[in-house]
C-alpha cells in the first residue's frame, strides 16, 4: 500500500504535467489558476487510494482522479460566482480576479475537459465509470440548488440539511472512491460498499465543517472560525439548535441569523452561547462519529485485509480531525 | 432514406417522451422551459440523417440526438447569460425568466445530462463519440471565448472571424454528423468525410445568418433584419467592407459600429449604403457557395448512390436558403 505522502506526490507530478495552456488565453488562464490553487486534493487521493487498495498500479487511475478534480474545480468556479464569494483558498476566485463570464465559460470547458480524462479509463469499466461520473455530476447540481434555495427559506429540518450536503459534497467523495476501486477490477459489490463508505465519510466530513467553524482551532483548521455565523448560513449545529431551542432561544436564534452586524464578535458569542447551552458542539460530535463508524464497517464489509484498508482508515480519520 | 419531415417528428416524440422533471424543481423547470422552447433542432437531425444514410436504423441515434440537443442548448443557456440577451426564440432568455444563478446551474445539469446520453452510443464507437462530443464542445466554448473576445477588439481579420464561427457554430454540426455516421457503423473515413462535410455547411450557414441578418426577408428569416447592424456586431459582412473600405468609407463605418441610436434606422441605412457601394453581399454569397460546394464534395468523396445522400443535400440546401 503507499502512502498518503506518495500518493499526494504521485498527484502533483500529473497535476503539473497537464497541459493547461490553450487558446484563446482568456479561456485558459482562469483553468490553470483554478488547478494551480491547490487544495487537499481529497477527490482525487480517495480514487488513488482506493485502486491501491485492490491491488491495482494508481497509474492507471491518474486520468480519472484528473478528470475528478478538474470536475471539482469546475463546480467552485460556479458555486462561487452564485454565491458571490471574493475568495478561495486565500486567493481572490476567479469570477473576482477576471468577471463571471470567464468563470463561466472557463468552468464548462473544465467540465469538458473532465470528461475527456474519464474516457481514458480501462474499456472494461468505462460505461460505468462515465456514467457514475456524470449521474454524480447532477447530483451536485442538485445539492447546489438545495443550498441556494435554504439561503432563502426559513424552515429547514435536520433530513433535508442532510439530503442536500450528501448530494452537494458526500455523492462525489462517494464516487471518487467506488470510480477507483472499478478501474482496479474490484467487483461492483464491493466498488458498492466503497460508495456508501465515501458517502458516509462525506456527510462526517461536511458536518465536521460544520462543527470545526464554531469551535475548531484556527491554526489547525487553515480558516478563521465564526464564518458561517457572519454569514447567517443554516448549519447542522445552527439546524440541532433551532430544533431543541425554547421559544425564547428560537426567536433569539432567528433575530441573530437574520442580522449582519459590522463587528460580528458579540453575534458570535452570543449565538455560540445558545449553541453551549442546547449543547449542539455533542450532539454534531455524536453525528460525526455515528457516520464514521457506519463508513467503517462498509469498508470492513468489503473483507480485504485490514493492511489494505488502513491508508484509507488514517486518511479518512486525519479528515474528520477526530481529535476535536 | 427518411424524409426530414420524418426524422423531425421522430425527434419531438423522443423530446417529449424525456423526463425532464426532477428535484429540485428550481433546477429542472429551465431545463425543460429551454427544451421546450423549441427551434430547428438542426444538430439532433444532422446525426439522425447521417444515421439513415447509412443504412442504419435512426433509433440507434436517437440517445446521441437528445445529447448533442442538450448540449446546444446548454451553451444557449450560458451564451444569454455571458451576452445578457433578454430574448431567445422569441421568449424569455432562462437566466431573464429566473435568474443568472438558476442558468448556470441548470446549463451545468444539461451538459451532464447530455454525458449520460452520449454514454448510450453503441459500445463499438463508444469511446470515440465520446471523445468527439467533448472535444467539440471545449471547441464550443473555445469559439465563445473568441466571440466575447472580439467584442471588444478594434481590429479583427476575416481568417479570425472564420476560425471563430469555425469553433462557436461549425464544429458541432460537423460533430453532429459525424457522430451520427459512427454509430451506423461507417467507417473512420467516411465518417470524417462528414465531418469536414458539416464544418463546410457549418460557416455557410453562418455566413448566410450574417448575410440574412442585413439582406434577408423578414418574413422568411424569422427575426427582424438590421440586429447584428443595431447591435455593433463585427459580421463577416462588417469586416470584409472594412477590408475594402476607403480610408474615409472606413472612418464612417467605425464611426457608425461605435453608436447606439435611440432610432437606428438611419444608422441601418447608413451601414446599407456603404455595405452595398462595396459589394460585400455579392462577396459573401460567394463565400457562401464556395463553402457550400466544399461541403458537398465531400459529401460526395464518400461514395455513397446520389438517392442516399439527397436528403443531406435537400436539407443543406434549405438551411442555406439558396434562393437569397
């Protein structure tokens, strides 16, 4: 099994291989920035490491984690001109540094381009794994319009904030790790099992996201914590709370949500308060832990030796941060 | 050989019989509004033609047919945007309607959509088509880029402006066909035949909207004659007249694209006037011709019997309204 180091270096070798210079330079410079942002690289590892595991060279998986990352960044070019984010990764976004047109255009050609890198996997299993990729590709539509849409709404259950991070973020971790393990032979059973554990750790990593912007450490975390309280966004702990609050609480919690304040500090504090007291930081915890234990025992299902499933065990813990 | 009358309502039954409903319904209504709206449906019956052509059941083409179709409209959906253009056949533009968010979005889904359907080309010339189909569309969008480009650039050649109606509007006709002759089994050569076929019918076809846009019968050519003048555009008429334009006939004309008049009809005349004192509808009629000519040897460099290849020629024809 190699590592998750290897398989990082492995990645950035192909990464700076692509050729991500075209014409017109309009339509290319956004692509190779966006590529060239770097990030965890989950997507594409989870493929890597998930045709190592059976056995398979990872070489023959670089197009498809290509093709997987190139579509993941595709879907952040759009994502943020929607929710017109001024940055990403520390690094003005696209739609930002050029317009929403080159972000745009240069995102349906990334699009293109992933799709291009997924016909290139072994012809035994390519009408699968184009039509994983794709089926997956609408799902995060989906999830993204969901999103969109609670922006907006006031209601919003525990089961639908659910359903719509396992369609924007979980399905695509889902199929990183089920397109991996088809390219290395594995049996669709088991490529299956994988799935439902990528979406599992999915829905863990998400909520993790989630509960690691309230009360993560800030140099462990890479970002400043209290942002999705500015930014008055329906999170899983912001959703347990309104569920358990008092009526006092629930209009405090509204009111509070529904408010930009210029120094956001005391709003912070008081809403982690009402979080403190209805003791959501556990139950998230809880949360996370009950999706990672049911990750794990899909992966235990598929009955490979526990030396080949602990690079994915490690990596997938090291995501979760399970030290919070 | 089927008739295009044929083919054209064999298409509409497999449009109609899609599901385009889905959740949530804030992503699927434009799709199906766009798909819906209509239009000549152009791309979809050039693969179904080349299908029959050679001597394949259109049914075989049907699924490439819708994919190419949401793929077209797909790019309309994001050209409106990036063109902030209120109308599309008459109706709403989708981003108009609802918003520039909800046509990203849904343009997104449709080029996935369009993947699955492309998936389901015949697994003999599975990879190839696919291949082709996402080529052609990062072409697509190479040609869009080039468009926007050339908005906002003084100077443009006559080979720049074909080579970017070449990639905005030419390749995927030329696409539309060869793929549709892969998947009745023509060989690589004949179906590349087609290609350079359709690339041909591909910038006459434009060449004749520019001309129609100046020239045309209102009645026949469905919109109002004048727009591209109205709208600054930098046709093929526009630039072979700069070509040959006096220096004072040259100042006038880029004096004249860098106007918007609240009453353009004098501006429409004015164009006209010079546009005629050089001769750029004979020019352009003559382009016109000559590509359609090319096209049609090597319609004929296929060596198909004259009653296989009549409907193509009949189509092509009419696409061109030769009686201009």
């Amino acid at each position: 099994m190699l590592s998750i180091d290897n398989l990082q270096n492995t990645f950035k070798k192909k990464i700076s291989e692509l050729q991500l210079l075209g014409q017109p330079p309009e339509l290319y410079e956004p692509i190779r920035y966006a590529m060239e942002l770097g990030g965890k690289r989950m997507r594409p590892l989870l493929t890597m490491l998930a045709c190592d595991m059976f056995g398979c060279d990872v070489q023959k998986s670089m197009d498809a984690a290509i093709g997987i990352e190139l579509f993941h960044n595709f879907t952040l070019l759009h994502d943020d001109i929607m929710d017109q984010a001024p940055l990403r990764r520390g690094q003005e976004t696209v739609h930002k540094r050029w317009n929403a047109n080159r972000a745009i255009l240069s995102g349906d050609t990334m699009f293109a381009m992933a799709n291009r890198h997924m016909i290139l996997t072994p012809p035994l299993c390519q009408t699968q794994v184009l039509d994983i990729f794709n089926r997956t590709a609408i799902e995060v539509c989906e999830g993204q319009q969901l999103d969109m849409n609670f922006e907006t709404r006031q209601e919003v259950s525990v089961p639908e904030y659910l359903e719509m991070i396992r369609l924007k973020t979980a399905v695509l971790l889902a199929a990183s790790l089920q397109i991996g393990a088809l390219i290395a032979g594995a049996s669709s059973a088991d490529a299956q099992l994988l799935y439902e554990c990528g979406m599992c750790l999915g829905l863990a990593f998400q909520l993790t996201d989630d509960l690691l912007d309230v009360y993560g450490n800030e140099s462990t975390f890479g970002k400043m914590t209290g942002g999705d309280i500015i930014a008055n966004k329906k999170t899983y702990l912001y959703l347990r709370a309104l569920e358990r609050a008092s009526p006092e609480q629930r209009t405090l919690l509204i009111k509070l949500f529904s408010d930009t304040p210029d120094n956001p500090d005391e709003k912070i504090n008081d809403v982690k308060g009402i979080f403190d007291a209805l003791e959501v930081r556990v139950l998230t915890k809880q949360a996370i832990d009950c999706y990672f234990d049911l990750a794990m025992s899909h992966l235990k299902a598929i009955g490979l030796p526990e030396s080949d499933t602990n690079v994915l065990k490690d990596y997938a813990a090291s995501l979760m941060q399970r030290q919070v």
